[in-house]
C-alpha cells in the first residue's frame, strides 16, 4: 500500500538539496523569464529553490505550493518578506487565486502517481499561451541505487517483514508518454527529454534518510530507520554517485478549451 504519510524532515532537506538546487537553476533560466510574472512554483518543499524563483522575478509574484506540512512551514520561514505566498495543497486538487502566466516545477511530478489528473489541473491554472516549465524523475531514474535499496528492503532482515505491502511512492515517467499525456491536457508546443544526470552526493547519510529512502522510512519502527539506512550505503559505492535521469518539460496551454 502506498504510504499515508506525506511529510518530510524540511529541515534536514533543506541543508542537503544541493542536486536540486543545481537542477532548478538551469530550469529557472530556461523559462527566459522578463522579471514581472506571476509564476506558480508546483511541490515548492522547503523554499530554498522559490527563493531562487524570486531573485528572476524583481517585479513578479510567485504562488508556492505544497502538500507537505513541514516543507510548507520551512517555505513560509524562508520566504518571509518576498511577494511569495505559500499554499499547502495537493496539486492534483490545485486552485490558484488568479490564472498564472506560468507554471516552475522540480523534482515534484515524479512523486505523483495520476499524471493525467495533474497536467489538467496545471493546465486550468494557467492563462492561455500560459508556460510550463519542468523537470523530475523520469525513467529509468536512480535503477541502479534503488536495486541496492529494494534488496535490502525486500530480501534482508530484519527489514524485510515491514516491506510486504509496501509499494514505491514514484512514478518515473518516459518522455513519449508524457508528451501525449500534456497534448491530451490542452498543451500545445510540447517538448519533452529525457537526460542523464549522474550526482555525486557530499553527505550521503542525511541526503538518502531524507530524500531517497524518505518513504522506506516509514514503512520501518524508528529503532529500525538508521540501521535500514546505514546498509543500504554499506551496499553502495563510495563515493555515492546517484545513477539521477531528468525528466524535462517545456509545453504552452493551448488556447482552445479542453474538455
Ligand atoms: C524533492 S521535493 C522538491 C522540492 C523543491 N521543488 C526542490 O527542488 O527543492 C518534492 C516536493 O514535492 C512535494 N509534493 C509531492 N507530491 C505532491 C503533491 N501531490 N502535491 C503537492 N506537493 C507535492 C513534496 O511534499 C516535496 O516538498
């Protein structure tokens, strides 16, 4: 069953997203923003790349949305003074106060299952000729660290009793799958690629406790999380390089209606 919880250690995220923060900023030169737009930052977590969304936006406004409480509270904290306003939602469920001339997203669309009902829901919050602009985990992604990750989970003990009906919390989507998926959403002028992004990772204890493992973790009791964590480095190689595969999104709301 996929896991109820939702949350993560904002904090923690916080001090260790340095991949992410690599990945958004290439994203964020790649909306060519002109600096007064509002913009919709979708799965914002714990607002260290919104703050970098705001810095190209001297005269704009950005919507920051999350579903998770920690990574909501972390955002507001961060974000405090900046014409940021930070809703928790689920983005399947997204409603904005005002249609957005686009739409920044990263490292979030992977941990959606229903991608159908997500690019509907984006497209609606959109203005016509309205952008977005995105990238996540597509397939393929991380394979090589979540065998190590599934092994350990599935086959060793004392883990493998807390994993039965525990399913992966991703969806890493392909390329061609999801170009027809944003056409079918009321978007035209679609790209979609997929690209290899191998990553070393400086700090990898914190970093896979509170990124990649975060979702095994709550499958296992406390006493059992870092014992779980600690052996799946063990099985790693040193030093990690994360096998990281981006999914990239650029795509225009079309401006004839959808049904
Ligand atoms: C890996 S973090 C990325 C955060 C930020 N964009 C960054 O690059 O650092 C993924 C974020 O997506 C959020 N998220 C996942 N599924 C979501 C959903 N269905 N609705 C809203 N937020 C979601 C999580 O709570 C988390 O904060």
């Amino acid at each position: 069953m996929p896991s109820a919880n939702r949350d993560w250690d904002a904090r923690t995220y916080h001090r260790v997203s340095t991949p992410h923060r690599g990945w958004a900023k290439a994203l964020i030169d790649r909306l060519e923003l002109r600096g007064d737009e509002t913009v919709c930052d979708a799965g914002c977590g714990s607002g260290a790349v919104t703050a970098m969304l705001a810095d190209a936006l001297p005269a704009g406004r950005i919507y920051a949305v999350d579903v998770a409480p920690s990574m909501v509270a972390h955002a507001r904290e961060t974000l405090a003074g900046r014409p940021v306003t930070v809703l928790a939602q689920e983005l399947t469920e997204l409603t904005l106060p005002e249609p957005v001339d686009a739409i920044f997203s990263s490292a979030t669309f992977h941990w959606i299952a229903d991608h159908d009902t997500l690019f509907r829901r984006l497209a609606l919050a959109l203005r016509p000729g309205g952008r977005l602009v995105a990238q996540c985990g597509g397939e393929g992604n991380i394979d090589a660290f979540r065998a190590i990750a599934d092994d350990v989970a599935f086959t060793e003990a004392p883990f493998a009793q807390y994993f039965q009906d525990w399913t992966r919390p991703w969806h890493y989507a392909g390329a061609d799958a999801t170009a027809v998926r944003l056409t079918d959403a009321g978007f035209r002028d679609v790209h979609t690629w997929l690209a290899p992004a191998p990553t070393a990772i400086d700090d990898p204890k914190p970093f896979l406790t509170s990124v990649c493992l975060v979702r095994h973790l709550d499958a296992l009791p406390p006493a059992l999380r870092e014992v779980f964590v600690d052996r799946v480095l063990e099985r790693c190689t040193h030093p990690l390089v994360l096998d990281y595969v981006r999914l990239n999104i650029v795509a225009t709301k079309s401006t004839e209606a959808v049904d």
